[in-house]
C-alpha cells in the first residue's frame, strides 16, 4: 500500500480547487502535515538535494525544520485599480515544521507568520499567521488520518472575486478533518469529513464602513473516494462528495446564500516513473441553493495535472481546474471559477535554479453571468548558496479585466507587477 502521504495527496487534493482566489481554501494548507498535502508531484524545484536541503534538527525522534525568509521588493500597483500606486514592499516570513514518526504512524505540527509591510503606505500592512496539527495512526493496511488548524489571513484586492476595499480584509478558518483509508485487495475506500469555520473582520470601502458578518459560514464535507490499483503507480480514482454551507448571519433583504452540493468526479492517476505523469479528474457538481429566489446550478469541474520531464534537468508542468466558488460580493451567491497554468522549471546548474510560468483564470458569477479575467505570467531565479541559505529573485505579471460586473462590485481593471529579492535562512 502507498504511504499516507501519496495517498491523501493522489486521492484528496485532485478533488479539490486550488488557485489565486482567496476563497480557495486548499491553497492555504501546509505540507508536511499528515492531512494536508500540497505538492502532489515532484519537479525540478521540488525534488530532494542532500547537499543543499536544511539537516533540521533532532531531538531523540522528533525532527524540527526552522525556516527564515526576508524579502524585499517593489509592487507596482498595490491597489490593484487602473491608476497604478507603487509601493517598496518588506516581508518577513518564519516557520516551523515538527515532524515524528514510528512504526504505528507519525504526527507532525506546522506554524507559521507573515508579516508584510509597504513603506509609506501603512494601511496595507499585514500580518498573517497559521498553525497546524495532524497524524496518523497504522491499523494493520488501514490508516487512520486526523488533521485540525487554525489561520488567520487577510484577502487581497488584487484576487479575484476580492472586493475593492480599502485594506486588506482580515478573516480566520478553523478546520478540522478526519478521514479512514481501508484496504481491500487492489481497492482503497477513503471515507472522511472535513469541517471548516470562516470569519470575516468589517472593512471599508471608499471610507465607508461595510460590514462582513454576511460572509460568516459554517462548511462540512463529507466524501469517499475509491483508488483501483490495476497496476504500481496506474490507479482508477472516483470521488464523491457532499458539501453543506451554513451562512450564519445572512444580510438583511436578501435570500440566504445556504446551499448543498453533490460532487462526483471520475479520474486517473497514471505514473508511468519515466517521463510523464498524468493525475486527471473529471466530473460534475450540483449545487442546490435553500433560497427559492437563488437557482441551483450545475456545472462540469475538473482538475487535471501532467508532468513532463523531458531530462533530468527539465520539469514541465501544466494544471488545470474547474469549479464552483462562494462569492465575497453582497448579493452575490457564488461563482464558476476556470484557472489554467503551465509551469517550467530548469537546473541550469546544480545550485542555480530557473523558472517561469504562465497562469490564465476566470471567475463567472452565476447570477449576474459578470466575469472577471486575469492574465499572468511569472519568472524567477533561486541560488542554492549551501544548505543553510537561498538567494532567490522573482517577478510576477497580473492583468485583469471585467466584464458586465456593477461598478464598485470588484476593484477596476488593472496589470501589476511584483519584484521581490527573498534571502531563505534554514537550519
């Protein structure tokens, strides 16, 4: 049987949006955390180095990774709007891994903080944190996972479906998760529950108060996915799920945005172990509103990934997903979210690394049929110094466009661009 982690990553995270928008949950875990994956494959950027990676440090069975990065950089248009305003940017980001593992399973606790600051505009600072906590327990082939976190973030404008508010808008998920993988011959059944608790701190726009109660809710997943292995590293996935939202605090006038969905999605996870990788699922989700003045929705969702690795120097990666959103917008009940992204990586020496990547999304609300377009791409360049320190230079392109959206709905059209020298210190 495959270990913990290959399996929740290869079943769990194929079954669920990732991407730019901050509603997107998953983009936010951590990895390293039984429970909570986030980098299903491995790349040119991603793969082991002994000479390079940080040692950690050990206590009897405990492993510690500590991690330092300071960066510094420019934002061209930190408002995200059409008359672009430029700020210098400092960010300053440490973390934690705490891993342990013995022959009945493993634990490991993930923390973290981040805090950014733009000088000469305070009213953008930020500070975020995050903590996680999760195991695993063997039951002869069987495992049990559980997983429980807590992040305290705050939402960009220049996301999509961000509202155009005049800071950052802070707000706090409380999550926990448990899920069984049974084995059954070449079958592994995966039952599990996922529970999520949001809240939204009040914001501003254009100095006017506006309060975020409305966008308060409670989630709670319930799924089970099937893997048939009919050969090593070539399984059959299918994944059911059933997702219920509870808004707690609706806003006055307007019709409760609860909703149910049903997901199914069918899918492959082939790994041929020489150049090419696919993970693909197709589907379909429901979503049944508990409003008669909101109308259900059906829609086709998808997450699709494929590695190529042409030489062992050579990484490409392309990714694609689909799927339906809750909206930030009052008003608005949800949206279809569509990103697409390829991805290159390249060893140009063995502690010199290189990338680039191209990003396309859209965001289409369901009851307006108003979107939101963006365009990005991105490059970058990573000095492995030695194993304690990482030199690394970034830039990162956005352009989005609107179309059929109310003014003041959603911050205006705008490109942007972000430069960053970031100094990585692990022990």
């Amino acid at each position: 049987m495959r270990t913990w982690r290959e399996l929740l990553i290869a079943v769990s995270l194929l079954a669920t949006a990732q991407g730019a928008a901050a509603q997107l949950l998953t983009s936010l875990f951590p990895e390293g955390v039984p429970g909570y994956g986030a980098d299903p494959g491995v790349t040119v950027l991603s793969r082991v180095r002994p000479e390079y990676d940080p040692l950690g440090i050990r206590v009897d069975t405990l492993m510690i990774k500590p991690l330092l990065s300071e960066s510094f950089g420019y934002d061209n248009n930190i408002f995200g709007g059409p008359a672009q305003h430029g700020a210098w940017e400092i960010a300053t980001r440490p973390s934690a891994l705490l891993s342990t593992d013995n022959s009945d399973g493993g634990a490991a606790m993930f923390v973290s903080a981040s805090d950014v600051r733009y000088l000469g505009e305070p009213s953008q600072n930020r500070t975020d944190g995050a903590a996680f906590l999760g195991g695993t327990i063997d039951l002869g082939r069987d495992k049990l996972t559980l997983g429980g976190g807590y992040l305290a973030q705050h939402e960009d404008r220049t996301e999509l479906d961000a509202l155009p508010s005049d800071e950052p808008v802070a707000f706090a998920v409380a999550n926990a998760r448990i899920a069984y993988a049974a084995v059954f011959g070449a079958f592994t059944a995966t039952p599990s529950i996922d529970l999520n608790r949001w809240r939204f701190d009040n914001t501003t726009i254009l100095g006017a108060p506006v309060s975020e109660a409305a966008r308060d809710r409670t989630t709670a997943q319930a799924a089970l996915n099937l893997r048939y292995g009919w050969m090593s590293g070539r399984d059959l996935l299918l994944v059911t799920r059933v997702l219920d939202t509870h808004y707690d605090d609706p806003a006055p006038g307007l019709a409760s945005n609860n909703s149910t969905s049903w997901q199914v999605l069918l899918g492959v996870d082939y790994d041929d172990d020489t150049v090419w990788r696919y993970r693909i699922l197709v589907g379909g989700e429901y979503r049944q509103s508990a409003s008669a003045g909101i109308a259900s929705q059906s829609t086709p969702i998808a997450e699709a990934e494929v590695t190529w690795s042409p030489s062992g120097l050579t990484t490409v990666r392309a990714t694609a997903i689909r799927g339906i959103e809750d909206a930030a917008q009052t008003g608005l009940s949800s949206y279809t979210y569509t990103s697409a992204k390829l991805t290159v990586d390249h060893e140009y020496l063995r502690n010199v690394l290189l990338n680039a990547s191209a990003t396309i999304q859209q965001a289409t609300f369901n009851q307006t049929g108003g979107q939101q377009l963006g365009f990005g791409f991105g490059a970058g360049a990573t000095w492995l110094v030695n194993r304690t320190l990482r030199l690394s230079l970034t830039y990162d392109f956005a352009d989005v466009r609107n179309e059929h959206l109310p003014v003041g709905t959603v911050a205006g059209d705008y490109t942007r661009g972000l430069t960053m020298l970031t100094l990585r210190v692990g022990l």
